[in-house]
C-alpha cells in the first residue's frame, strides 16, 4: 500500500491540523537511510486510489506492523474516528503471542475517499523508516490468521514449548540442589535459567500478562532488563562456577567489574523507564549488548589459552553456542536461533556441573582413601613395635635362662620374619596366603619360646582362594598372640590347642581364632606387663579394622566357651575382614 509520511516532535497535533498541512507529507524516499526516533511521531497517509476498484464496498483490514503506539483515523459519517492499535494501548490480549489487533474498513471509512491516517510513534527501537510497512487483507484471512496457525507457527509454538519446559525443570531442580547443598555456582545457575525462561518463552505461559495485566509497557521492560539478569546470572555463574578467585585471580576481576557495570545498568534503566526516557533505554541496552558480546569473546579466548582444567571448555563451548544465537536473533530477528543456542547452552553447562560435581566427589574419595591409608598406617605401626619388642623379651628371656642354642634358632627365625615383615610394610594389604605364611612363621616362633607346649592348626575353607584374596597385613596376629599367651600358657595340663580357621562370608573373610585355654576370666589374675601390651595390640587392630568398614557391625567379637558345669574351656575370638575396603 502506497504512502506518504512526515515526521514531527510535536504530540499534539490533532488529525484536523495534519489534514490542513498536507504539504508536509513527503515520499518515502525523501527519508531514506533515516530512523525512527522515541521523540519523533510519524504521521502517515495511506493513499487507497488504486484500491478502490478492488475494496468496492466489501470489508477489508489494514493489518499494521507490531507499532509501539498507533492510531488509525478515518470517516464515520462524515466525522473522523480514532481507533487506537499500538501494542502498548490494545487491551484485548485474548490472542497475545502471534497477532496484534487489526483494522476493518471499508471504502466509505476512507477520508476524502481515498486515505487513511495513522499516527505512529517507536519508542523500543531505531526502525529505519523505508522498512515501514503496510498492507489490507480480507476477512477471511485474518480469521484464519486468528483460528489456525500455519506449519511454521507450530514449529515455533512447539520448539518454545519444549525450551520453557526443559528451564523449568533444571530451574527446579538445580535450586532445590542449591537449596541441599548451598553451593552457590547452582543458585545463579537456577537464576540463569529462570531468566532465560522469562526472556525468551515468558509469554508462552502468559505468565507477563497475569502478572502485568494490561500494561504491556511494564512487560516490555521486565522483557527487556531481563537480558541483562541474564547476563548477571550468567557473570557470577561462571565466577564461582570455575573458582576464578583462586585458579584466574586477572579474569575474576574482570567479572567483578562486569558485575558492578551490569547491576549499575539495572539501576539506570529502571529510572529511564520511570521517567519515559525510552531512546536512553536504547542506548543502554545496546552499550550493555556490546560489553557482553566483547566480553564474551575476550572471555573465550582467554579461557582457551589459559585453561587450568576441563572445567573451563564447558563454559566456552556454551557461551560461544548462546553467543551464536544471540547474534543470530539480533541480525535475523529470529528468537529460534536463540532459543536453539539457550538449549544448547544449558545443556552443556548442566553437563559441566555435573562433571565438576563428580570430579570433586572423585577427589574427596581420593583424599579420604589417602587418609585412611595413613591412619591405617599409624595403627599399623603400633602393631610392629609391640610384636618386635615382645619377641626381643622373649630372646632376653632364653639367653638370661643361658639356652643359648635356643636363642640363636629364635632369633634366625625372629630376623626371619622381621625380613617379611618389613618387606611387606610399604604395602597395605597383602595376600591372605602371604599373611597365613607370616603368621605360622610367628606361632612357630611362640612354640619355639616356650619350648612346643601348645599344638596349632590352621584351616582354609575350599571356597577361599588364598593366592588371589587380599587382606589387611597382621591383622590376625594379636588376637593369636593373646590366645597363646593368656589362653593356653596359662593352662596347667599339656592338653593345649590353637585352631584357626579361614572363611568366607558374604563381603568378608571371617577368621576364627579358637583356643582351649583358661578362658578370659580366669586370665583376668594373671597382671603380666606383656599381658597390658596385648591388650593394646586387640585395642589398636579393632580401630584398624573399624576404619577397614564402617558398614560391618561387630568386626571382632569374643565368645566365652563352657562345659555343661558352666567352667569355662577356652576362648573363640571371631574376626571380620573385609575384602573390599570401604571409603563411603
């Protein structure tokens, strides 16, 4: 539809002043690679002369762009009418997402039988104004436009859908993570997303129109600042996302700085809009535009050559996917390009968290298992000097008792076995057929002491494979040397017996460590020093074995023997190893 246009600064000029001024509507062309302006109204005059033959007496509709403000003048009866079709004046909302109201007339509504007027007024954008646009349909059409959406329109509506639905969900989510955690990288996270929502697909929902209701004014600009909760979101995200304070103390502080700038242009458009500085609203949002879009190059860049971690190419690869989008919807004008790189985005950074939440539950694990070890160690090495300083009393005692033959078989066997010992130290597990092989070498050693007056037998289920089963080292050795010393030596008949016995249950190896001896009880009499000393060795390997898995209940228990006259007969001593150790 042919048009002529004339700009003004001046609001309140009435439709009967502008028609008596008709000198000053120009061509099209006369305003070519100029721009709209927020203080500027344009008035302008459709000419319909070369319509008429085609809209006769019929009912057609002058269907007008997306305007901020727009008013329609034309004849009712001789008198000029006003209709009112901006997007922030039209208050029927039934049908908000894909069109705007239109305009019936019919060719007695034209004024001087051939224009309409309409005055126009941008305030959200500078529009070149040859890109201005007008066009009438029929009813039929816009009643389609209005029942039905065409293919292109349900991809739209479906791939909005499907985004609004996938923010929703891993805004859920990762705040109610945040909420569990406290970690603060899912708090902007969250808020990233949720803003995303709002900006891209919150009127999928009409969530801006049952908050605002009819001011679409304020819609717009909750639309519009959230761009840059975005992109604060974003900032802080990515600040304790990758630890900048500590691992990229320079691009921390770039991001502090970004941070102030960015909370400072919330600030200043929020007082732009409270006074109508609409063309500041512009400049702002495009200056905030550039800095990002700088920033994030710089950004990528410097992360790209100076990465510390896998960290680092999550955030590049979702920032650079948005970037496209964003540039995308921004030459295009197409929100699926953004929407694509928004999935996108979220995705990968998602991905990110998760892998930065199992690296860090990798590394407690690793320091936990590093701490184990350790205390294993140092309980460890309470066992070896208890042993070695026994076994060198007992050596005192043959060469005080002057068999020194005797002391040399004990001592080649005690150097023996001290050999192994120290050879397996720097290992914390060793194969239950090596730790059967230490412990005989130990009992032969006790019955060589005190001159073979106990017997011992040691049993290994068929089931256990010894040569491929690992266990704890000396694990068992306290519990025998305690069945020896306080069980069996002290027994005044020659009737003497250690019965060990290997088997597997279940996660672990049950050990049993039976004797025939006087039992506990009677023991208690006996106030030996070397008595106080095993006891710490049962004390030190019950904590071993504790830190071993804190999941078996009763790791060591001791069974009291009786007769049927309820004398005691001896000592059962169960332990549970595990073959699997436990850092949960």
């Amino acid at each position: 539809m042919p048009y002529r246009l004339f700009e003004t600064s001046t609001d309140t000029l009435t439709i009967e002043e502008v028609l008596q001024c008709n000198s000053r509507f120009k061509s099209i062309d006369y305003y070519n690679n100029r721009k709209t302006h927020p203080k500027k109204i344009y008035w302008i005059k459709i000419d319909l002369t070369q319509q008429r033959n085609h809209i006769k007496d019929s009912i057609w509709y002058l269907v007008p762009e997306k305007y901020d403000y727009a008013s329609v003048y034309y004849n009712t009866n001789g008198n000029i009418s006003e209709k009112m079709v901006g997007r922030f004046q039209i208050s029927n909302i039934s049908n908000p997402v894909l069109h705007y109201s239109d305009f019936s007339f019919t060719t007695k509504q034209l004024i001087d039988n051939r224009y309409i007027y309409l005055k126009i007024k941008y305030i959200t954008k500078f529009k070149p104004i040859s890109s201005i646009k007008f066009y009438y349909t029929s009813p039929s059409t816009i009643l389609l436009q209005d029942a039905y959406y065409d293919w292109e329109q349900l991809k739209m509506f479906a791939l909005r859908h499907m985004f609004s639905g996938v923010c929703l969900i891993v805004f859920i989510l990762t705040f109610a993570f945040f909420i569990i955690s406290k970690r603060t990288e899912f708090l902007f996270y969250s808020l990233y997303v949720f803003w995303l929502f709002v900006y891209l697909t919150g009127d999928v929902f009409r969530i801006k129109y049952f908050i605002f209701g009819d001011n679409r004014l304020a819609f717009y600009w909750v639309n519009e600042i959230s761009q840059v909760f975005i992109n604060l979101c974003y900032v802080i995200f990515v600040s304790y996302y990758l630890s900048t304070k500590t691992a990229y103390p320079k691009l921390n502080q770039i991001l502090k700085t970004i941070t102030y700038v960015l909370v400072f242009i919330i600030g200043l458009d929020s007082i732009f809009f409270l006074f109508n500085h609409f063309e500041m609203n512009i400049y702002v949002m495009n200056i905030q535009r550039i800095i990002m879009t700088i920033f994030g190059i710089g950004g990528m860049i410097y992360l790209i050559k100076y990465a510390k971690n896998h960290l680092t190419y999550f955030i590049v690869c979702g920032s650079f996917l948005y970037m496209i989008g964003a540039l995308a919807l921004m030459f295009f004008k197409k929100v699926e390009y953004m929407i694509l790189g928004g999935t996108l985005e979220i995705t990968i950074f998602a991905i990110g968290l998760a892998y930065k939440v199992h690296q860090e539950y990798k590394a407690k694990l690793y320091f936990q298992k590093e701490s184990f070890i350790n205390n294993n160690k140092a309980l460890r090495s309470q066992i070896n000097p208890h042993f070695i300083f026994n076994s060198l009393v007992s050596i005192q005692h043959l060469i005080l008792s002057d068999k020194k033959d005797l002391a040399i078989q004990y001592l080649s066997k005690f150097s023996s076995l001290t050999r192994k010992v120290l050879d397996s130290s720097f290992e914390d597990t060793v194969f239950l057929s090596e730790e059967i092989k230490l412990l005989k070498q130990y009992i032969e050693l006790e019955r060589l002491r005190f001159h073979h007056t106990f017997n011992y037998t040691i049993n290994i289920q068929d089931e256990l494979e010894p040569d491929t089963t690992e266990v704890p080292m000396l694990i068992v050795q306290p519990f025998v040397e305690n069945a020896i010393l306080h069980g069996l030596l002290n027994k005044k008949d020659d009737d003497k017996q250690l019965t060990i016995t290997f088997k597997k249950e279940e996660s672990y190896i049950c050990c049993e460590v039976d004797d025939n001896g006087i039992g506990r009880k009677a023991s208690i009499a006996f106030k030996t020093l070397i008595k106080h000393k095993v006891s710490r060795g049962i004390e030190v390997t019950s904590n071993r074995l504790k830190n071993l898995n804190t999941s078996v209940n009763n790791q060591v228990r001791f069974i009291d023997k009786t007769d049927d006259n309820g004398n005691e007969i001896g000592t059962t001593v169960i332990i549970k190893i595990p073959i699997q150790l436990d850092f949960d």
